[in-house]
C-alpha cells in the first residue's frame, strides 16, 4: 500500500524505501501498488493531535478493510505490524481481516518454512542483544557520525570530500583509501586518493559505503605501504615501510551504506572458549579479509563452526567496537568446492536460481522428435542468406553459446562483401516478458573456471538462439561493401536475416587452415560426410574466406592502431578437468592471430553500430565508453620500464601504444607482456552509458581509438547487447511498428539499466577471477612441493617491496609475492649453485632491485625482470579463500623442457600487424608527398595555393593554442 511505503520512507529512510520500491517494480515478484491515500473509500484524514505513526496504521487498517470488502469477502487480507495497540485494537474487529504480528504470520501462515523461522528469530535476538548493549554501554568506541544536512552542506562548501571508501585487503586493519565521486572531483585539486589510517579514523565505515571525508593537517599525512603483507593482522609497518606522505583523511558520516550479504565463518572451538562466556555471542569473520568481523548471537556455534554461513549487518553502534548482525542461512562445508563456489557467489551479490517455470513457459518448442523451425511469415520479413553466402564461426572448444558468426563473399563488381551476423535473441525475448525481465537482472552469463551460469534459459543460448552449423537460424546481421584492394568501406547496411552456418570451428582448427596446415581437417565435422572432390571445393572456399577474413582485419587493426589503439595483456588461464571433474591441468591460453581476426570483426560490428543507434536515438542510445587512465596509476610502469632502458610516454593512447611496442627485449618476450600487464592495471573500466547522460567528447573509447563504440555482437550471453539489437532494429528497419520504438528505455531508465549493467559486469569479473584462483590453489594443494616437479616453476619479478618481490609465473598465470625476509627476522641467502636458505641478516630496497645480505657478509641482489626458479605452496585459510605462496629455490633461471609455443605466436601476429601498420603508414605518406608537389607547383604558376582555407588555419592556430606544451617535459 502507498502509505506502507511511506511508512517505510519516514521511519527507515530513503535507502530501504528506495530497496522496497525496486522490489516492487520487479514484475517477477507479482507485486500491485494500491494508492489507497487518492482512493475515496479508503482515503483517512488525519485527524488532530494525531502522530504520523498511528495515522498510518489507521490508515493502512481502513484500506484493507476496504479492499476485503471489494473482493466480497473472499480472500482473507492479513494485516501485519509489530504495532501491539493496533493488534488489541483491530485484531478481532473486521472478520475475514487478520491484523496480527510477524511472528503469528510465520506460524498461522508458513509454519513449514523451517529457514524463514530461523531468520527471524536470528533477527529478533539481534535487535534485543543491540538494545541491551546500548543501555548497558555509556563509554563511546567511535565518534558520532554527522548529521546528513551537515554532511550535504560541509560537501557544497569543500569542507568535507565525498568519495567511495576502499579497503586495502592486504592492510586491512590499517589502509583504506577513498576515491573522490562527484562534487568532489571537480572542486578538490587532489592527484591522488586519500588515505583513511587505521580502524578509529574510518569511523564505522565499511567496505563500499559513501563517505564524507575531512582532511587532516598537512603534517598528520602518512605514505602507503610498500611492504609485503599476507593478511589484515600484519600490522607491523615500520617506518620505512611507507612511500611519499599522501593525502590524509578521517571519515565524518556515512552518506550511503552499501552494506550485502557477507560470508563468514565461525571461531573454531579453542577460539570461542577465549571469547568469554557468553557463547551466544559470537564474533564472526568474514571471507572478504576487507569486512570487519561481525557480532551476531546464535544457539548454533558449535554445530556450524565447519560451515560457510552467510550473515547480514543490522547496526554499528558508536559505543560497539563491532557491527552487530544475524544469522542468515548455511551455504556449505569449508573446503569443499561446491561451498567455496557458493561463497564466490554470493560474495559478488550473484544469484543463479534456476529459471522459473513461468519464464520456461515462454521458451519455443524445440526437441530431437521436433525441432524448432523456421515461421513461413517471419521468414517474408527477412533476407534470406542461407544459399547466397558461406556463413561459420570461430569460438573456442566446446563453446555451446555461439552468438557470432562471419561471412565474406567477391561481389559482381570485384569489391567483397563482409558480413557479422548475430543471433536475433530480441525475436524470441520479448520486451517486459519474465524472460526479459530476469534476463534484466542477472544482466550476463557468469563463467566460472569449470562452469557457466547463462543469462537465458539453454533452450534459447544452446539451442534455438545458438548459431550451431547445419540449421536454419535468425539473425541481425551488419554487412559492409569493402574496396577490393583497400578494404576501405564503400557503403554498409543492417538487417534481420535467417542463416544456415555452414561450419562451427574452435580457434586451433581455424588457426590451423589460416597457416596451410590441413592435418587436422579430419576434425571438422562438417566435411565428414562428403566425397573427396566436394569436400575438397568446399575445403578451398573456407580457407579462402579465413585468409581472406584475416587480411581485412589486419587492414582494419592498422587503421585503429594509426589512431593509437592499445594491444592490452591479460593473463587468461583454462581449467582442465578429468572425468571425475579432478583437475588435469591449468593452461595459459595461447594467442593466435584467428583471435585477433573474429575479435576485429566484431569490434568494427560494434562500432558500427554505436554511429547508427546515436545517429537514430541521440538521447537514449547505449553506448560503451573507455575514459582516459589517471596518470598516476602509470607510474609502477614508467618506473619497470626505465629498469630496462625503455621510456613509456603515457600522455595518449597513440603514444602509449608506440612506447609499448618499442619496449621490446629481443632476448626475454615477457618483458614486453609484463609491461602491456602492467599498463592493463593502470586502465580504468570501460562503462555502459546513455547518450542523453553525457557530452560527445567523453563517448571515446580509450583502448580501442574508436570515437563511438557499444556491444552488439553477443547478446546471448549479454544484457547490453539485447538493448542495443533493440535500438538497431527500430533505427534501421523502415517497417518497424511504432510501439517498438516506444518501448525502448528513457533517457533516465537506460541511466539506471547502464549503471545495474556496469554493476553485475564487475562481479562477473571478481567472480572469474576468484573462481580461477580457487582452482589454482586446488591443483598445488594436495601436492608435496618437494616431490612434484610441477610445484617449481620459472618466475620473473616485476615489482620490488621492502621485504620481498612480486613475481609472475608464465607457466601457471600466478602473480604472487615472494618474501625475502621471513617471520623470524632472517633474510635469503643464495649459494654459488644458485640454492637458497634462510640467514640473519639484512634487506636493502632500491628502486629496480633489492639487496640481502646476511651478517657475514654475503649478499645476493635481485633486479627487475630477472628470472628465478620459484616453488609454488597452497596456503590454506579457515575464514578466508586459499591462497598461493611462493618460495624462491634458486635465483637462477628455471630449465623448461617445453618449448613456449605462445610467446612465438604471438609475436607473429603483432609483426603482422606492425607490419601492415607501417605500410599504411607508407602509403599516407606518399600520398601525402603527392599532395605536397600539387600545391608546391600551384603556388609557383598563381603564387597561391588550394590547401588549407583561412577558417581551417585558424581552427588549427587554436586548437594548437589550447595544446599543453609543457606535456612533453612531463614524462
């Protein structure tokens, strides 16, 4: 009911009120708004002297009343409120209207909803054990928090700084940083974070929230850590563990508390006993090492103290050194993966349950006895390409999701024709359908190390939306006219079409005819069945059409890298499983050049697009922005690369790419890997965003070089992309009926769907990355690194701390520290055969390398890219993931005995694309000199020329006006 909400609006804030209005809006909760305050016979005056509170209560009472009458009495109404004068009062006046409290609801109602019992009564305990704790405490942990308009007023004046606040998980008890939102960015003259020292200055702050910052005196700023530190209760940091004095703050309030579930894990036995004797009161700790631990009160300690149990915060009172919290629910056993997997999830705030059978009854029909086919008038309304055009995709093995397939034909006149098709998931999806809607909310398919979680039900993202070979399918497609020679794009149009995908190739296979080598042409499926003079023909056209695919994108990869695109380095480790679902093995992916060509063709899809969608939709467009990379994050990287003799110039895209191309040690490839890794970090994240919300000038793309750019080419797996098939569809198809067009999202709703995309991407992101290590740490685990020649690896160090070296590990894509001073004070010391052991001693840190020396004299120094041999440990953790350790074993290089297959391949394909990037460069070049000897022998006939007009020179003499020129004496 409306004065419900309102209810909730005046006593629990905005924040829950906001929360309970998004529930509602949700239509897979089958949730109705009654606006009983602007209904006649339910409508109350508020009668005098009468408080807010019991106004509603009579109100809220009236308008069930009201509306039991309006069903004629049948279906009873329950009235629930913790109110015990209304329950006196009302309870027993209106028969067939229930007025009773939760507790009676749960056990009248749904006395077999053991969990939901549960919950409640950890709640009810919660909020008991917090008022007798405030009664009981006088003396205060932490200030009080200022008053809201306070905060809003001291932000408007510059007093105070608002910001999102981040603790360090490696420092937790003592770093946390606040990045500068809003406001606050633009009126402060900050270059950097600001940093909130220890427990006491964060003021009950957690994880995530929006705060309100005061800056401390000049002299009370303190420097980061640059110590190594294992966990949150390494506290020891001495002096001359810190770097530069940064900005300092103490946090004031808390505008917006982002507070979650959050996973924790009991106190093991001999813990609890030192707790004291109240064994209902129990501090939790969290997995996020970033979380504070939790205090919550429960009977089952001793029963979960092996579990996962997930827990939610209910307050943080100044008088508590703890936030108090509730039980929530179990999610597993610790150490089993089923449970860590569980604690991945809802960590990153992801729900997986399974598709409702509402959302299921929507899906199209499509078994082995009758498989789904294509509408005879569907099929009037499209181009047909099934016998015109030899359409197949490149994905990797086993990929059951293919969204994305390529064409590319010579047309009558000479030119080509390069075509993207993908899959019309908006033809089955209609818009607002249940479908649609959870589609909305889980915003991407999750892809973990050994499963996926699909953003649509498989009979749509394996079957009917899945461009699979050898079947009928319907598709938006995207269609370039290119210049036979110059690949340059004549003219481009979009469309709905059906397609038969002739093949579906993995990127090994597709790799493998792209360099000649048809050994493994017995693999595809699709030439099985056919005679040797047919299978031969159709061999040669799919060779013709990967070569042919290939040298476009090369041509198209140099045209963006002329405008300074960046070829970033991830590191991207498969999980191998055995049948039993054992961990086989991890494996790097390996780059190769067929990656780079359905990567281009896609990216030049997309930006297609984005220019056609603004065109049509300038307001409410959805496009994808990479802005600019503060450059104090390029620091670690311009001073790695100085170790090297390189200078990286970070000042522009195009400079940045140059620099990082010219970084190259002929003698050790991974220097260059680790710089382009390194550069990757520094990156800020590309962001969903609605035109209307934004200038033109931030619509660029920073590591492509592309002015507009959107996702369109993967909407299976992809939200964004379905909002975008949707603008596309209704900006280009001169058919289309209007109520398409009046169905897209606002300006202000795309805003909100961009910023919940954004959101969910993230998480699937941490929930990848977590998912891999968790693996990582699974495989090393139950080896004995002494025995298993797998556990010793070659490293190469890429940072430098006080107390060790981070190293990066090729064979495994681990990065992790490696101390070279150990708990008991001692440092390495490294013998002549290159061994290591354990001395007293001491560490010297300079900025590209570190010194142990040892108290007899003996020193070893490791620099900067050097290769050492490292053992790989799994470390386990009770309250938190497993991690990786490593231990240097010798400061000498590690033999492999395999060859490293990956660093050739992919220095093959950047020299092909350098290589077609300079003769386009050349070709500029001459063209230019043409230009030049024209004007140069016009202005000696006419003693004039027809080269730039006056109003062109003089936009350049401003544009060169507004030039930084002291950016050149910055790097």
């Amino acid at each position: 009911m409306q004065t419900a909400c309102q209810a909730v609006q005046h006593q629990r804030g905005r924040r829950q009120y906001n929360k309970l209005r998004k529930l509602m809006k949700d239509a897979r909760h089958d949730c109705i708004l009654f606006a009983n305050e602007f209904q006649q016979h339910s409508y109350l005056p508020r009668e005098r002297g009468e408080s807010m509170e019991k106004w509603q209560t009579r109100s809220i009472y009236n308008a069930a009343v009201w509306y039991y009458n309006h069903c004629l009495g049948q279906m009873p109404v329950v009235m629930v409120t913790e109110d015990e004068d209304a329950i006196r009062q009302y309870g027993n006046e209106t028969e067939g209207v229930f007025v009773i409290s939760f507790k009676n609801y749960l056990d009248n109602f749904w006395l077999d909803l053991k969990a939901a019992h549960e919950l409640f009564d950890s709640i009810l305990q919660s909020r008991r054990e917090r008022e007798s704790e405030s009664q009981e405490n006088n003396g205060k942990e932490y200030p009080e928090h200022l008053p809201m308009e306070v905060l809003e007023a001291g932000i408007k004046s510059g007093r105070y700084i608002q910001g999102i606040l981040n603790v360090n998980k490696h420092r937790a008890q003592v770093e946390a940083f606040v990045r500068l939102q809003g406001a606050s960015r633009k009126k402060k003259d900050l270059q950097s974070d600001i940093l909130i020292y220890g427990t006491k200055a964060r003021n009950r702050a957690i994880h995530g929230d929006v705060v309100a910052v005061e800056l401390l005196p000049l002299h009370e700023w303190k420097g980061r850590t640059v110590a190594l530190c294992e966990n949150e209760a390494d506290e020891k940091a001495s002096g001359d563990t810190s770097s530069e004095p940064m900005p300092t703050g103490r946090v004031v309030g808390i505008i917006q508390k982002n507070w979650r579930d959050y996973v924790v894990t009991f106190p093991s036995k001999e813990e609890s006993q030192t707790q004291g004797k109240n064994v209902q009161k129990i501090l939790v700790t969290p997995w996020d090492y970033r979380i504070p631990k939790i205090r919550i009160s429960t009977q089952q300690a001793e029963a979960l103290q092996d579990c996962r149990v997930i827990v939610r915060i209910d307050a943080w009172e100044s008088t508590s050194v703890y936030p108090n919290g509730h039980f929530v629910r179990v999610l597993g056993r610790i150490g089993d993966l089923e449970g860590e997997t569980a604690a991945i999830l809802v960590e990153n705030g992801i729900s997986v349950a399974p598709f409702s059978e509402v959302q299921m009854s929507e899906m199209p029909v499509s078994t082995l006895e009758n498989p789904w086919r294509v509408n005879p008038e569907e099929e009037l309304k499209r181009i047909d390409l099934r016998d015109t055009h030899l359409v197949f995709s490149i994905d990797p093995k086993g990929c059951e999701d293919v969204d994305d397939t390529l064409s590319v034909r010579a047309l009558a006149n000479g030119n080509l024709e390069l075509g993207v098709h993908i899959a019309d998931v908006t033809h089955f999806v209609p818009v607002n359908s249940y479908t649609d809607l959870e589609a909305r909310a889980r915003a991407t398919t999750y892809y973990l190390a050994d499963r996926r979680y699909d953003m649509l039900p498989s009979v749509l993202s394996a079957d009917i939306c899945s461009l699979l070979s050898g079947v009928d399918r319907y598709a938006v497609s995207v269609m370039w006219e290119l210049d036979k020679t110059s690949y340059e794009i004549q003219r481009v149009w979009y469309n709905r079409t059906i397609i038969r995908s002739a093949y579906k190739l993995h990127y090994e296979a597709a790799q493998a005819l792209l360099d000649g080598d048809l050994s493994g042409v017995d693999e595809i499926l699709e030439l099985k069945e056919l005679d040797e003079r047919t299978r031969q023909q159709k061999l040669n056209e799919l060779v013709w059409a990967i070569g042919k695919l290939t040298d476009i994108a090369r041509h198209v990869r140099a045209k963006r890298d002329s405008c300074g695109a960046l070829e970033l380095e991830g590191v991207e480790i498969r999980v191998l499983l055995d049948d039993k679902k054992n961990i086989h093995d991890l494996i790097p992916k390996q780059p190769l050049e067929v990656h780079e060509t359905v990567a281009e063709c896609m990216i030049l899809a997309n930006h297609w697009v984005a220019k056609k969608i603004w065109e049509k939709f300038p307001q409410q467009a959805m496009l994808r922005q990479h802005p600019p990379p503060r450059q104090e994050f390029f620091s670690e990287l311009r001073e790695c690369a100085s170790a090297k003799g390189f200078v990286i110039d970070t000042w522009s895209n195009k400079a940045l790419a140059d620099s990082l191309d010219r970084a190259n040690d002929p003698l050790d490839p991974i220097v260059n890997k680790l710089l382009r890794s390194m550069a990757t970090q520094a990156m800020s994240n590309a962001l969903y965003f609605s035109t209307g919300s934004c200038s033109e000038e931030e619509f660029h793309h920073y590591g492509l070089a592309l002015d507009k750019y959107t996702h369109f080419t993967s909407p299976i797996r992809r939200y964004a992309d379905i909002a975008v098939h949707r603008l596309i569809v209704a900006a280009t198809l001169k058919d289309t009926k209007e109520n398409i067009k009046d169905s897209l999202f606002s300006n202000k709703d795309l805003d909100e769907l961009c910023s919940h995309i954004n959101n969910r991407n993230r998480a699937a992101q941490r929930a990848q990355k977590q998912s891999t290590e968790l693996f990582q740490c699974m495989y090393f685990k139950d080896k004995v690194a002494e025995a298993d020649e797998r556990c010793v690896a070659d490293g190469v160090i890429y940072s430098i701390r006080t107390n060790g070296v981070l190293v990066f590990v090729p064979r495994y894509g681990i990065k992790a520290p490696a101390y070279l001073k150990n708990k008991e004070g001692l440092v390495i010391s490294c013998q002549s055969d290159g061994s290591c052991e354990w001395k007293p001693g001491f560490l010297q840190r300079f900025q590209n390398r570190i010194t142990s020396t040892t108290t007899a004299g003996e020193s070893v120094t490791l620099s900067l890219f050097e290769h050492i041999t490292v053992k790989i440990l799994g470390q386990s953790s009770r309250c938190h993931a497993d991690t990786l350790k490593l231990e240097i074993v010798s400061n000498t290089p590690y033999e492999t005995t395999d060859a490293d297959v990956s660093q050739n391949s992919h220095v093959m394909k950047s020299d092909l694309v350098k290589e077609v990037t300079k003769s386009a460069e050349e070709a500029q070049l001459a063209q230019e000199r043409a230009r030049a000897e024209i004007i140069q022998e016009e202005y000696q006939e006419y003693c004039q020329t027809k080269g730039t007009s006056l109003y062109q020179l003089l936009e350049e003499i401003r544009d060169l006006d507004l030039l930084d020129v002291s950016a050149g004496n910055r790097a």
